[in-house]
C-alpha cells in the first residue's frame, strides 16, 4: 500500500516536471516579465473617459478611488504613462442652443487641469510625443486630451486653433449622432454621404495644426472620406474589428483596417466586451431592446437612474457575458495578421463602457494581464512595445511634424509676399 503511494507521488512529480519543459516559465515568472515590461516601456492609452465620470460623480483621482477604472494609485500599479482624457461631448448638447456644446467641452478640460494642478507631483499635461516620453522618465502618469464629437467647434474653423492651444491632440469628428462634420456609424440618419464640405475643410485645418483626425464612430464612407482627405495617418482611438463581431459598424471591416494601416494609421482596440465578442454584442443589443419595451410599457423616463435599476434587474436574470484578456489579444492578432504589427495599439475605454470590462481587464491597474498573454501568444519583447504606445507615438510624431511643415511653408511665404498654402507634393504619411 504503502509502495503504491510513493509510486503515485513518484509519477505525479515526473508528470509535473514534463509539463513544465525546460526554459518554459512558469506563471509567477511570466507575470513577474509582464510587469517588468510593463513598467519599462511607455504605455499609452488613448481613450479614457475621466472628465465626464469626474463632470458627473467628482471622486478625488490623486489617491485611489472607490469607483471607476481610472485613479493615480491604479495608474502607477499598471504601469500607464500616458492616458488621452477624453473630452466628450453628449451628442444631445450639438442642439441645445449656441455655445452649450462649446462651454461643455470646456468644462471636461478644466476637470483635466484640475487633477494636473492639484498634483503636479503625480500629473503632468502631455501635448507631444516628447512630453510623453518625458512622463515615463519622471515616473508621472501623463494626462495628454482628444476630443470625442467635433461638436464643441460648433461650425467655426477658428475654434480648432482654440481647443488645439487648450491641449486637445486628436478629435473623434462625431459621436453618437451625424453632424455638421460627419456621419456617425450609430446613426441611420446619414445626411452628409461621409464627411461634409465643412468635414472636410476641418480635417485639412487638424492637419495644418497638428491635431490627429480620429475616425472612430464613424460611418464607412465617412471614413472613407478621412481617408482620402487627410494629409496624415488618422487613428480610430477606441475602434475594434468588426470581424468578431458580424453587423457592428462602430467595428472597424478588415477592408477599413487596411486601409487605415496602408496610410500608417493605427486601430486602438476598445476593451468594452460587446465590441470584443458576438456573445457580448448580441447581449447589447436584447438589453437594449428590453429597456425601450420596458419604458414605454411603463411611461418611465429615460434617465441614467432608470436605465441603471433596469439594467442590475436585467443582469439578475440574464447573467453578462464578459469577454477576457484573450478577447482583446484576439483583436490584436487579427490587426496585425491583415495589417501589420505596426498599426495596432490600446484604446480601453475605461470609465467609459460602464460594467462590459473583460475579466483581468477591469482597470488601469491591469495591463500587465495583457502583457503577459501577449508574451504567451508568443509576442516578443519589441512587438509588445509597439503594441503599448510606440505605434501611437510614431503617427503622434507625423502628424507634429507635418503641422510644422504647414507652419513653415506659410511663414516662407508670407516672408516672400506670396498667398500662403498648403504644401503640394509628397506629405509624411505612408502609401
């Protein structure tokens, strides 16, 4: 009997040390690399919606918070330098009378200024891709903005100027709702056919300024239009592929994803579940459905209170189906198979999907969960670093560089008496 034990204990340690093969390491230590790489390379998220969480429920960010994905506390654990603060705008306010959009993009700053100001030790501006660099190496998080709905510049060219001397360094032209700038992929109403005249007009002058064009909630032929008019690579800052989830235009089409990495763009994927699985996407969608039968059965208001009591009833009894860190590396895999490794980067979403998170991705404080199940999917040390910000920095840098370009070619001119404009022949994107 006794034999027979010793036996088992024999062959169950020999089995163990099969499986684990040699040089393979073991979890601790590939976590213990995750975090390494983590911390080592900068990390730049490109979509995290703070201000209106901060507009709407202010909790002190500087220590770590009670609610939300976002804190200093957090941000420091999961190794993020540089988080782009978005600026939005509800889509309700682009027809709530002149100035409200305006004023309200405004006041997302300031909330952004705010947290800077109140600890400059922990925060600083980020407006260049220098700037970021230099937050990883003060061991700051690195609060860099986009503006998410070109509403605020509410049909003045000028305002672009105004929001770009503010910080803004990328606008998502429209959100939820077409306007006066571009159609949205949310919204069946489509009366522009892509990008307006004054669309268009807009993405030449973010060009000339150096403000990233953001093609993220648009509609195909509004990115299309992006496309064919910018000067410079755009960025989707929160987008991910529609391939996984079949029907879901706010996804990107593998023919948009090439095309946008033919012009060295890069696809930030958005952590939310429903923009990672079908199973998520199609749970959107009945909730959704189930809350507008709901309402009107019931003559309830449509208000944030209302829709979240529906919403933990609906959870009860219909269980989410949460994507996982291996959901968001799928989409990674799928950008870079038919685009390239060169065109894919991080655009969580955090404070902005509301409870969708995948599991290990619930927060700021977890990236080294992507990291360590990019190193299993056999990533290296080099291909990971691009994927966490290099790519980002890389069309950040275009961008500045064709701005000063613009600015010197318009100051030649304007030096030689001639009719300042804009630059004809090659431009620094890729073909």
């Amino acid at each position: 009997m006794c034999r027979g034990i010793l036996g088992l204990i024999v062959m169950t340690g020999l089995l163990a040390a099969c499986q684990r093969q040699p040089g393979k390491p073991s979890e601790e230590e590939r976590m213990a690399q995750a975090r390494e790489l983590a911390h080592r390379y900068v990390i730049v998220d490109t979509h995290i919606d703070v201000p209106y969480r901060l507009e709407e429920d202010w909790e002190d960010l500087t220590k770590r918070a009670q609610r939300g994905n976002f804190d200093y506390v957090r941000a420091k654990e999961g190794g993020l330098d540089v988080a782009f603060m978005s600026i939005y705008t509800p889509s309700r306010l682009e027809t709530a009378g002149p100035g409200k959009a305006f004023a309200h993009a405004n006041r997302m700053i300031d909330h952004v200024m705010d947290l800077i100001r109140r600890a400059p030790d922990r925060f600083m501006l980020v407006t260049s891709p220098e700037e970021a660099l230099a937050a990883h190496e003060q061991g700051k998080i690195g609060l860099a903005m986009g503006m998410e709905n070109g509403a605020p510049i509410e049909g003045d060219l000028g305002k672009l100027k105004y929001f770009y001397d503010k910080g803004i360094r990328y606008i998502t032209l429209a959100h939820a709702r077409s306007n006066d700038i571009a159609d949205s992929s949310y919204d069946e109403n489509r009366p522009n056919g892509g990008l307006s005249d004054f669309g268009r007009a807009v993405v030449k002058e973010m060009n000339a300024l150096g403000i990233l064009v953001d093609v993220s909630h648009l509609s195909d032929e509004a990115i299309h239009d992006v496309l064919e008019v910018s000067a410079v690579p755009p960025i989707a800052s929160h987008s991910s592929a529609r391939h996984f989830t079949p029907g879901f235009e706010r996804n990107l089409s593998d023919k948009l994803i090439r095309a946008i990495a033919r012009r060295g763009g890069v696809v930030m994927i958005n952590f939310g579940s429903a923009f990672l699985t079908k199973a998520a996407n199609d749970y959107s969608k009945a909730e959704n459905a189930a809350w507008e039968a709901w309402r009107k059965e019931r003559g309830v208001a449509d208000t944030p209170e209302e829709h979240e009591r529906f919403r933990k009833a609906y959870r009860a009894q219909h269980p989410y189906p949460y994507a996982t860190v291996k959901d968001v590396v799928r989409h990674i895999n799928h950008v870079v198979g038919i685009a390239g490794i060169e065109n894919v980067g991080l655009g969580s979403d955090f404070d902005g999907v509301g409870d969708s998170l995948p599991i290990g991705l619930k927060d700021v404080s977890q990236y080294p969960n992507l990291v360590k199940a990019l190193l299993e999917e056999g990533y290296t040390e080099p291909e990971i670093e691009m994927i966490l910000g290099r790519n980002l920095l890389r069309v950040w840098r275009i961008a500045q560089n064709y701005a000063a370009s613009v600015r010197g070619v318009t100051e030649r001119d304007a030096d030689d008496g001639k009719d300042p404009a804009a630059p004809a022949g090659a431009s620094p994107q890729r073909n």
